[in-house]
C-alpha cells in the first residue's frame, strides 16, 4: 500500500473517531451546545466535561511527541502552528464563530457529523458555513490583491 493511501486511511479513521467522540459526547445536538452557552437559564455543564477530556487526552501526546522530536510516519516533518498575533481579523473570526455557534448550536466539526445523520438542521446549517467560508476566502484574496496594487502604485 502507498504513503498515500495509508494516510488518507489515518486520515479518514482519525475522522469517524472524531466524529464518534462529537456523537457520543452530545457536541452534535444543537439543545445541547445552547443549553452549554447559556448561563442565564438552565445552564448544562456536561459539554465542558468533554472538552476537559479531550484535552486530557490530547495534552500529554502532544507534549511525549515534541519532546522526543520524532518524524511522523507518513510525513516528512510534523506541522505545527506558529504563534500568531490578535488583530482584527483574528477577532472577527472569532466573534463571527462564536455567535454562530451560539445561534445553530453548530460548529463546523459537529455540523459535517450531523449532516452524515441526515440532521434538518445540519443540512441548513452547513452549505450556509460552506458558503461563508468561501466568501471569506474570496474577501481575504481580494484584500490581499488590493493590498499587492497598493504596494505597486506607491
């Protein structure tokens, strides 16, 4: 078997274990995630516990695999994020996301699982995130074009 399709196996396994654990831990019911976000009513706690668990899980990987520096199996160099800083771009994301998810009770990773279950909602719900995430993409290359004829011009 290629490099290739062994990781696109990875890849899609590490997928239906994502979205699985998304089922499992009630992320994909939107009562669910609003019911998390609201701390006004009947505020439901249970959410955070699965993010803890996530994290608890994730944490110690991460930090065994950056301190022995090991190469990854498929690939030639692990990727990692470099620290970026806040500006208004980063926080319009971040708003937009949130209030997204406060709104539907969706994130992208819950919605794409919903939409495998046939959810009404989800089917609403993800070309709409579809469609935003395009038009952010034709925004920022349209900002960096202008940016590139500035540059040029003076």
């Amino acid at each position: 078997m290629s490099a290739a399709a062994k990781s696109l196996g990875i890849a899609f396994g590490s997928g239906l274990l994502f979205s699985a654990g998304l089922a499992i831990g009630g992320m994909t019911l939107p009562q669910k995630v609003i019911a998390f976000l609201d701390f006004t009513h009947d505020w439901d706690p249970s959410l955070a516990l699965v993010m803890g668990g996530a994290l608890a899980v994730y944490a110690p990987g991460y930090w065994l695999l950056r301190r022995r520096r090991q190469t990854p199996r498929l690939a030639p160099r692990f990727v990692v994020p470099t620290a970026r800083p806040i500006d208004g771009s980063m926080l319009l994301g971040a708003s937009l996301f949130g209030i997204g998810w406060g709104i539907a009770g969706f994130c992208p990773g819950p919605a794409i699982t919903s939409v495998a279950g046939l959810a009404p909602d989800a089917l609403v719900f993800a070309p709409a995130m579809l469609l935003g995430a395009l038009f952010a993409r034709w925004l920022m290359r349209r900002r960096a074009n202008v940016g590139d004829e500035v540059e040029v011009c003076g």
